[in-house]
C-alpha cells in the first residue's frame, strides 16, 4: 500500500449512536479517480487504505471504532455518498454509523428534519431526521436465509442460529446459555468467536458465499421496556456497543418469516450496554424493508494530524487472533 510522504491533515467528527462510535471524514483525503462507490473503495483498499487505520487503529482509535468517508454522490437527490469502514476493512452498511453521519450533517446545519437519501455500497438508504433529534433510516432489504443452523463449539457445545442478512451477514443465535451483560463480556466474546471459528471452519456461508462476519446473540431484556437484549460480535473482533443497525434489522427478518412480528409493529432492541434502537419493517416480496430509529450525539470536531515523521501514524493494531 503507498503511503503520502507529506503531512496531511484530516477533518473529522466524531459521535456515538448508542455508545457506539462514529469517526466521519469530511475532508483533507486524496481525491478518488473512481465514478461508483465499488470503484472507490477497491482505490481505497489498493493506494489509499492508511485512511481507514490511521482512524481506526490505535493510537488514534481502537476496535470498536467505525469510520464514514464522506464523498460526493452520484445522485444530484443524495446528501453524500459514505463508505463504512472499521480496523479490519470496508462494510457493506453500517445503522449506528448511518445515524452516526445524520447526526453529523445536522450539527454542521447541512441538513434540517426530514427524508434524505445516502448513497452506501449496499444500495441506497433513506434517513429522517426528527425533530427531537432521533433519527430513523430505512435499510437495505433484509431476509433470513436459513433457519436453526446447528454449529459445535469447544467450549459451549452445539448452538442453533438462524443465518440472515440486514446489510451484513448474522448468525443470531438464542441457545448460547449465557447472561448478556457488560459483567459478562469475556464470555460473551469467547462464545461468539467459538462461533465465528466453526462457521469458518465448517464453510457455512450465506447466499452466494457470503462471509457470515457478525456473530449476533440475543437473550432476555434487562430493561422493562426493551423486547430483547443482544451482544453483536463484529468483525474486528470487538462488540457494538449499540444494539446494531444491521444486527436488528437481521433480527426483524428472522421474526417476519417466523410470524413474530406483525408489519408495522415494534421491536424495541436492546444492546449490551443498555441502549435501545426501535425497528419496525414493512414487507417487499419475500424480503422486508426494515426501518431503524435511534439517536446519536456529536462527542468532537477536530483535525487529525498525519505526519509521517511519526512512525505509528498509519496506526497499529493488536493481533486478534481472528480467522
């Protein structure tokens, strides 16, 4: 990967959806030659990926921090065109971030409330910022695609899970046993990446080969007003803090196709931490349109120095141990 040999600095604002954070990129980053965003990311992953660990890697982040590159979209009706980034690579949609970049434009007085569209590399989503500074999005459409997935763990034995897409790939899984708390994450974490590893190691896959990259158990609310708790293990190795947009969409399709969830009713999706999306969906043919709200809040603005006299500028990052 070539990496700039001059300083460069980066303009960025962070925020959290639900505890989990949002670094977006508004400007300072070399321009891209590419016209769709497929091409733009493979010119970011091949010349220009020091972007995505200079912000996502320590010293300057940490795992479960998520990054938005802003970009001019295609569509003249478009807000921006943003790709989702994380320590280990690009998403194909990201909610917290999606609510993470709303909250974003807001503070900046780019947009005001109401419908606006965001241009991902998963397709098109549209967003409403409300007037009590919550923000609700329509995702991709999402679908379960295998139910009751049986997978064996060394340590916690055999687990059932249902395989689903929300803009990612999930294994949900409801057997696991375990108390879903943050007085419990060591266990949590070992039981999703046991999952994560035999998923891998027994080529389970969603459609068309699909890595099943996020690792989604879900457990009794702790709070009286929540349907249900959930511990979303993500790809770089560290859980969402927040109940996941993705992850609850992934959540409403599996319920759709079981008959739980009537459309347009509620589901109030609890996470780890103790925060609460609320998602609804309406059906289009035999996959539904989840619609996910929840709010975030503007944690700092600042410019991110990269100077590469600094021989840790491009980032470090712990070895994992993932496969």
């Amino acid at each position: 990967m070539p990496l700039p040999t001059d300083r460069i600095e980066l303009s960025v604002i962070d925020s959290h959806t639900g505890g989990e954070p949002t670094r977006t990129v508004l400007g300072g980053t070399p321009p891209l030659a590419g016209e769709t965003i497929d091409q733009q990311i493979a010119e970011l992953q091949s010349e220009h990926d020091w972007i995505r660990t200079a912000l996502t890697h320590e010293p300057r982040g940490y795992e479960a921090m998520v990054g938005a590159l802003l970009l001019q979209p295609h569509n003249s009706e478009a807000v921006a065109r943003v790709v989702f980034f994380n320590n280990v690579g690009y998403l194909g949609m990201c909610g917290h971030g999606t609510i993470g970049v709303a909250a974003t434009l807001a503070y900046l007085g780019n947009i005001s409330p109401g419908d606006h569209l965001l241009e991902t590399i998963a397709g098109d989503v549209v967003f409403t910022l409300h007037e009590d500074n919550r923000v609700s999005f329509s995702n991709v459409p999402s679908h379960r695609y295998r139910q009751s997935v049986a997978i064996q763990t060394p340590s916690f034995g055999e687990v059932t899970g249902d395989i689903a897409f929300g803009g990612n790939w999930f294994y949900l899984c409801n057997d696991h046993g375990l108390d879903i708390s943050m007085l419990n994450l060591d266990q949590l974490q070992q039981c999703s990446r046991e999952i994560r590893q035999a998923l891998d190691q027994e080529r389970v896959f969603g459609a068309d080969g699909g890595i099943i990259d996020h690792i989604e158990l879900i457990g009794p609310p702790n709070r009286e007003d929540a349907d249900a708790v959930n511990y979303v293990y993500c790809p770089g190795g560290e859980y969402d803090r927040s109940p996941c947009g993705t992850g609850t969409s992934a959540k409403l399709a599996c319920l759709a196709a079981d008959g739980k969830l009537a459309p347009g009713d509620t589901w109030r999706q609890e996470s780890v931490t103790g925060s609460v999306f609320e998602g609804t969906y309406q059906t289009s043919g035999d996959k539904i349109i989840p619609r996910i709200m929840g709010e975030a809040f503007v944690t700092a603005e600042t410019k991110v120095v990269i100077d590469p006299i600094d021989p840790l500028t491009f980032g470090f990052r712990h070895n994992l141990g993932e496969s």
